[in-house]
C-alpha cells in the first residue's frame, strides 16, 4: 500500500516537473525573442571593448546565428528568477513553505543581483583589460579578423564564470547550512583561498598585467570574507537558540 503510493508520488512529480521543464523552455525562447529584437543595441554595448575592431562573419549565417546567439545568453539571464521561482513550485511538498519563502523572497532576488554584479563587474573591468592583452599578443605581425560568433562565445562564457564566481557567498553559506563546511574551516583556509584566487583571476583574464589581476583578485577575497561572517554570525545564531532550547 505505500509502496503504491509513493509510485503515485512520484509519477504526479515527474509529471509536474514535465510540465515545468516545457514552461521554461517557453520562457527562455519569450525572453530570447525579446532580446533579439534589441539585439543591434546588446552587440554595439558587447562590442566596446574591442574599441574599434571590426567584427566580421565568415559564412553566410554567421550574422544572424550571432544575433541569435547574443540573444540567447540574454534570454536565460533575464528569465532566470522566473525560472528559478517555477523550479522552487515544482518541488511541491518536498520542501517546506517556510524554505520556499526564504528561496522565493531572499536567496533567489541575492543571487540574481549577485550575478548582474558580476556580469558588470567582468563588463566594465575584466573583459576590457583581457580584450586589450589578446590583441596585443599579435605585436603587429598579425592583423585580428574576429569572427562575430566565435567572439561571443568567449565573452557570454567569461563573463558567465564572472557571475558565477559572484555567487561565492550564496554557495558557501548554504554549504555550511549542509554541515558540510563550517566558519572554523573557512579562516584556516584563508592563504590558500588566496593563492587560488590568484589562481582563478589569471585563468579568466591572461593578462600579465599585476594591476589587472589584483582587481579581479580582490572582489573574490571580499566576497569569501563576506562568506566567513555570514556563516559566522549564522553559527552564534544557532548557538543561541540551541541554549534556549536546552534551557527551557
């Protein structure tokens, strides 16, 4: 008898789910058709850094599978509280209400945020810097010819990873929450957090310049610190309210 009920469970979640996946699907192709109508405005802002560098397409499609392309790295990102908020529904009774506030009204609106600076952050300092020292690598025995879609590709990827990157303090409190890491264990890890930062800003921008590694360094260590207290003040909340417990 439970057996058959929980068969029951699960077929109505995974229909559910079904359901779910094809709702953002639509909602990812409404909010890239969306943006490729101001596709034009998206590649002139995307293209700056190249600072006069002609783009150019290498096969007759090239131009609009370029647009298309832009208009799907916008698309997702725009969507994505939607998406994220029809995911956290979908999930029924496996989570409880008080959980689905906090995802809903909290986690999901700071991530979201916490991305958009990212993506700013790589825009405004990262990706020029980076862009600069690729076509510099030429010394001038070589003339760039930029493939449109090839270039954003790298750039939706490295500023992707940028967003990501962003995500540090969400991703490590909600590891602490699991009991899988805790603020002790954070701090002790503190010099080689550092190397591996320097680590990962050389890997996104290969950049030779120490100025360029430092400021994108740095945004990472702030962002573990935020991490450490955070997780931090968290533990002393728990803390406190197991000694109520126990007092009572």
């Amino acid at each position: 008898m439970i057996k058959s009920e929980l068969i029951v469970q699960a077929a109505h979640f995974l229909e559910r789910f079904r359901k779910t996946i094809l709702w953002i699907i639509l909602i990812i192709i409404a909010a890239a058709s969306l943006v490729y109508l101001e596709s034009n405005l998206l590649i002139n802002i995307l293209a700056k850094p190249l600072n006069g560098i002609q783009l150019h397409f290498m096969t007759p499609s090239e131009g609009l599978m370029a647009k298309i392309k832009v208009s799907f790295l916008g698309g997702p990102v725009i969507a994505s509280p939607v998406i994220v908020f029809l995911i956290i529904r979908a999930t029924g009774s496996i989570i409880t209400k008080k959980i689905k506030r906090l995802l809903i009204f909290v986690i999901i609106p700071l991530s979201f945020i916490l991305f958009i600076g990212g993506v700013v952050f790589g825009y405004t300092l990262v990706l020029p810097t980076t862009i600069k020292f690729l076509m510099d690598t030429s010394d001038g025995f070589m003339k760039p010819i930029l493939s449109a879609n090839e270039y954003f590709s790298f750039i939706g990827s490295l500023l992707f990873c940028i967003g990501v990157i962003f995500e540090l303090p969400l991703i490590l409190v909600a590891l602490s929450r699991l009991g899988i890491i805790n603020c002790k264990m954070l701090k002790n890890a503190r010099k080689m957090t550092i190397l591996f930062s320097f680590i990962i800003a050389a890997l996104i921008t290969p950049s030779s310049d120490a100025f360029t590694l430092i400021i994108v360094t740095l945004p990472i260590l702030v962002l573990y610190e935020i991490s450490v207290l955070s997780i931090l003040l968290l533990e002393k909340k728990d803390k406190r309210k197991k000694k109520k417990e126990l007092s009572k």
